[in-house]
C-alpha cells in the first residue's frame, strides 16, 4: 500500500501529516488504492466523473473544474484568486507590521577595512584591518496554520476569502524579510464513525519556510474550494483506516494542542469578507514569532 494512513493519538484524535501539496495530489489521484475498499471505489468513481453532472454529485461541487483542469490550474491558477490576496494585501500595507530588523557587526582580520589595529601594523600583518557592517538578524520563521475544513453546504466564496486572507498574510511578511511556513487543515469529527464522533485531522505542508513565496499557487491550495473537495477531501478519504460515513465528517476546530507552534491561525469560522478583513487587520500590526532559522 502506497497510502499513509490515519493513526491515532493518545487523545483519541486520529492525525496524519502530509508534506506537500504535491503529495496530498498523488494520494487523491491513486486510483486503485485505500485503506479500505468501499472508500476506494467511492473516491475513484467520483475523480473519473469530476466536472461531469450523474446522480451522486453536480458540477459545482467540485466549483465546475475538472480533474484535468483542477491539477492544471494547482501551477497555473486563476487571476481571480491572486486579485483578491492583493485586495487583502491592501489591508496592511498601512499596518505596522515590523520588517526584519539589522544589526552592526565588528568585522575583524581584512586585508581592507576602516580601521587599522595598531598591533598588526606593527606586527606587519596584511589582515590587520577592521570595518563596521551591517548584517541582517536571521530570518525570523513565521507559521501560519489554516483550517480549511468546508460543511458540504458551503459555497466557493466561504473558503475564497479565508484562504485570501492567509495568503496576503504569507507574502506581506516576506515582503518584509520574514521566512513563512504555511500549513492548512482539515478537521472534523465521525468521518468514518458517528457514533464514535472522534475527530480526524489532516495537516499538508503547502508552503515550506525555505521555499520562495508562489502566491498564486499559495493562494489556490488555501482558497479554492473545488481543490478542498477534489484533492485533500479525497485524499483524506483514501487514507481513513475505515468506511467513511455519507457526510466525511462534520467540520470543527483545530484541537489546542495542534495550533502549538503557529504564530497565526486562521480558523473555519471565516466565512465572508468582513471577517477576513477583520483577520488581517488583527495579525498586520504585529506577529510574535515562535523562533529562528
């Protein structure tokens, strides 16, 4: 089985890490294989028929995209979502969100310099000279978890601007020297139990820290819905241990002990503009980072 599967934690919440959004697209995709077989005919059904009307689902579910397209647009997205990120950039740019700061260092033993250390001139040494320069602090790394978990009711929009909102955040720290980690969610309880009602979470690493900032692919990973339903729904699907329930599961929170180690978390509840707004606004006029490269 080339599926990771779900394991679950000494909280009774069962988790699974993927680390990129590649990956999580190879798992969607691989046809013929889940962990368990009704789970696997479903999934493989529904991408074949992705974009196509049948009895089980309609276009719009998947926000009218294709497998083809949708896998297409992951590397060459629409216009539309990078226009509303700059729409929420426009949010900060005002904001007094602190660049990555620098500091003056002593630069010793040069064969060219400021200053000449009297001993090396006596001691005729050609690396006696010294110079002031300024260096930048190591980058700060600022993670931003998003959950980007949907109720099956939700529209394109509900996710639209949450995953805006995210991402304007992501590019105006880089801008302003900071390395970003960004990481979404989903979570919901009874995917593949009611009765047992547990939760089930799924983290996929969408943009790593050292990785240069890709806005537009950013920007779809986190705010269109048809990939939220096409690639991670799915692929969480394939790797749940059991049967999942008609629903998947109903959405909820990112538990306190996952959102250790974010500085920014954006969570299900943002559903609109306003909000979003109200998000950026909160995080732009500071961020306390958790640590250093």
């Amino acid at each position: 089985m080339n599926i990771p599967k779900y394991e679950e934690g000494s909280d009774g919440v069962y988790r699974i890490e993927i680390e990129s959004v590649g990956e999580m697209v190879r798992i969607a995709t691989a046809q013929g294989e889940a962990w368990d077989d009704y789970n696997m005919d479903y999934v493989d059904r529904r991408i074949s028929k992705m974009g196509r009307s049948t009895a089980e689902i309609k276009p719009r579910w998947y926000n009218y995209y294709t497998r083809e397209k949708l896998i297409d647009a992951i590397s060459e997205p629409p216009d539309k979502l990078v226009m509303q990120v700059e729409s929420m950039k426009e949010c900060i740019e005002s904001a007094t969100m602190e660049m990555v700061g620098q500091r003056r260092r002593l630069v010793r033993n040069l064969e060219m310099g400021d200053e000449l250390c009297p001993d090396a001139w006596l001691r005729r040494d050609p690396n006696g000279w010294s110079e002031t320069r300024r260096v930048k602090d190591p980058r700060q790394v600022v993670r931003i978890g998003v959950n980007v978990s949907c109720h099956a009711g939700r529209k394109a929009e509900d996710l639209l601007y949450r995953g805006a909102a995210a991402a304007a955040l992501a590019d105006a720290l880089a801008d302003r020297g900071y390395s970003v980690e960004v990481s979404a969610f989903r979570v919901v309880r009874g995917m593949w139990c009611r009765l047992e009602n547990r939760r089930s979470l799924a983290k996929v690493i969408v943009k790593e820290s050292g990785a240069p900032m890709d806005l537009a692919s950013l920007a779809f990973a986190l705010s269109e819905i048809g990939f939220y339903r096409g690639v991670i729904q799915n692929a969480c699907a394939r790797m749940a241990p059991k049967k999942c329930t008609s629903g998947w599961g109903s959405p909820c929170d990112i538990p306190e002990k996952d959102k250790a180690g974010f500085d920014i978390v954006i969570e299900q509840n943002v559903l609109n503009k306003e909000v979003a707004i109200e998000v950026v606004n909160k995080y732009a006029d500071g961020v306390k980072t958790q640590g250093a490269e």
